[in-house]
C-alpha cells in the first residue's frame, strides 16, 4: 500500500453521496463505500481513521479509494459487489480462513468481523479480493462464529459439588406441598438511568429513538423470589443487598408471602449475607429465631448459578421489564410491581426437566473422577 490514492469529491459527487447515503434504502455495502468515498474526500482522514468509522478494515478503504481514481464513482461503490455463484476458495485458502477465524482477533478489536477476516485473508494468500458472501458462507459450513461468545461457568466437579447438586435436584423432584414451599431466591443490579433529552416517539415510518447522551442516576438491587409450583414471584427493588436487607427479605417470606406455611425452603446460592446470621442483625434474637424456625436454607454449590431458577426468572424480568432506561428507585417499584403482579395472574413457571438421573449421566466425567482405583 505504498501507492497513495487521493480522493478528491467534484460538488455534484458530494451531493449525490450525502443523498445516497441519508436515504438508507441502498444496499448496506454501498453505504458503506458511499461513506468511505465522503471521509476519504480531500484526504481529509487517514485510512486507520476511516475504517474505525465505518466498521471495515483499511485494505477495504485502501480498494474502495482506488477503485474510485482508477474507475470512478460507480465502480468504488459497487467495488467487491459479487455476480453470479459465490467465489470457491481453494482448500489451502479455506485452511487459512479457518486459522483466521480460530486466532485471537487484531489488537483493538474484541471480536473478528467478516470485514476483518476478508482484509486478513487477502494479505495472507494470491486473492486480490473475496466477497463478504464468501466468508460467511464458509465459516458457516465449517460451523464456525468467531464473532459469537458464550459465558459457560461449572464449578469443579468435586464430591462437596456433586453432593449439593444432587441435594437440590432431588428437593426439586418433590411434588407441590403448600405447607413446605420451595422458593428459590436471589438479587440482581439494575443500573438507575435519567434522560437527558427525552425521547422521540414512535411514528409511522420511524422507530422509537433515544439520546445516546444520559445522566447516571444510582443502582438499585432487585431482590427476586420465585416460587415454581404457584408459579408466582415478587421482585423487590432496595437501595442495598446488606445482611440486613436479606433479613427483611426473610422476615416478608414468612410472615406476609407465606403466613400459612409450616416450613419455607429456600434455595439460594452463597452469598455472604444469606445466612441465619443476618436476622439476628436485623431483629431481637427471639425474632430472629422465630422467623428462622419457619426456614429451611439449601444452597446451591458454588458457581451452580444454573441450578438456581430465580436466576432463570430474573434473565426474563431483564427482557421483559428492564431492557430500558429507568431514572429513578419510585419508578422501578413501580415497574417490577406491574410486570410481577401480570406473570402471577398468567401463572407463568418453570418446567424443571433436570434430574439426579440426568445430571449422572451428562455430567458423569465428573463423577469418574471420584471414583477411587
């Protein structure tokens, strides 16, 4: 790339660029080329500048400029089209694709782009260009998604975990017995945030648009409980998740959610403040124990957060009620009450399908390890 190719926009190119490129109804690919050909306009940007702004790689900035000195506008903006069947790599060209796709991504960037890996492809081979068609069509026949990332975690699959694990699988095996309810618990941050200009509605022909500028308000953690065989749950939103608030939490389990009940079985994980600690903090030591002669505490083994359902239950609270800006603790009250109170009257639970049998099965690597020779 030592050849240097100076883009230089007449007035009636600038205005059918900036028309093209405000309309939003051509192909993505020729924005994107429309948007390379403005920055790049009396080189007014470097081609490092240029490819963070649009999201490609500098060989595509370099190509698209070239293309516009040495074949004009229509050839920059259509440079790379595919006609016709996509382009085949040759085995040793899908090889290297594929190591490509299985390194770690260029420094700045957290994850490869089909941009990216097209760029990296043509420095490292004979091709002089690849369609992003191409790339894709063969990562996806190789079953790969270098652009994708899954957050797995198991703890060490040592007896104390197997033994926990197991304890909770078989607790939730029992049937539905009112007077000893299962209830799963576990709190949850939300982030409290304030517009700074308010929105603009929703209209036909445009979507509901936000101010990327906002003003930090606070965090609040939401506390949820849930209940699979009434299929009911209350999240409770607090300005803390000290001892003490656990212990209030605790206290409305026994004598406003389940007054009825003889003993309250509670699965949550290990948290510092879920113990029966915490209500001797809170309350005079024979209140304390009061409430806790109506709990009964199981843990989950340490990193089981999957074993936990009040985690499955608080990734649908997110979806359904959180996934927006909130400015302030009254309105999220008010919102987790709402959303709440709609999933208890339609019922909504969780059918539990994993069993001691299961978990031997599936995870017996686990337990091979245990066994003694």
């Amino acid at each position: 790339m030592n050849i240097t190719y100076r883009v230089e926009l007449t007035q009636e190119e600038h205005q059918y660029l900036e028309q093209l490129t405000s309309k939003g109804t051509h192909n993505s690919r020729v924005i994107k080329r429309a948007n390379i050909l403005r920055l790049a306009d009396n080189h007014a940007n470097s081609h490092e500048t240029i490819a963070a702004l649009t999201g490609c790689g500098t060989a595509t900035v370099f190509r698209v400029k070239r293309k516009f000195v040495e074949e004009g506008l229509e050839s920059a903006l259509n440079e790379g089209k595919r006609l016709g069947r996509t382009k085949a790599l040759s085995a040793k060209e899908e090889a290297t694709l594929i190591s490509i796709a299985c390194t770690e991504p260029p420094k700045g960037r957290s994850r490869w782009t089909l941009s990216l890996l097209s760029d990296s492809l043509i420095a490292l081979t004979d091709l002089e260009s690849i369609s992003l068609e191409t790339i894709r069509t063969r990562l996806k026949d190789n079953e790969l998604k270098p652009w994708k990332r899954k957050m797995w975690c198991i703890g060490a699959m040592n007896a104390d975990y197997i033994a926990q694990m197991e304890h909770i699988l078989t607790l939730y095996a029992e049937p539905a017995d009112p007077l000893y309810p299962i209830v799963n618990f576990d709190e949850a941050g939300k982030q409290l945030i304030e517009h700074i200009k308010a929105p603009k509605g929703m209209t036909p022909g445009q979507c509901y648009k936000v101010d990327y500028e906002y003003k930090r308000a606070g965090v609040a953690n939401i506390f949820m409980f849930f209940d699979r065989h009434k299929g009911w749950r209350k999240a409770k939103a607090t300005d803390y998740k000290c001892a003490v608030d656990f212990a209030h939490c605790m206290k409305e389990l026994v004598d406003e959610d389940y007054p009825e009940a003889k003993k309250i079985r509670v699965v949550l994980d290990n948290f510092s403040t879920h113990k029966a600690s915490a209500l001797y903090k809170a309350y005079p030591p024979e209140e304390a124990r009061r409430i806790l002669n109506k709990l009964e505490f199981h843990y989950t083994p340490k990193h089981a957060s999957w074993l936990n359902m009040a985690e499955i239950e608080i990734g649908v609270m997110s979806r359904q009620c959180l996934d927006r800006r909130i400015a302030d603790m009254k309105t999220l009250k008010q919102e987790l009450s709402v959303w709440a109170t709609q999933r208890n009257e339609e019922g909504a639970t969780i059918k539990w399908m994993f069993n001691v049998d299961d978990a031997r099965s599936k995870l017996h690597k686990g337990y091979d390890k245990l066994r003694v020779n």
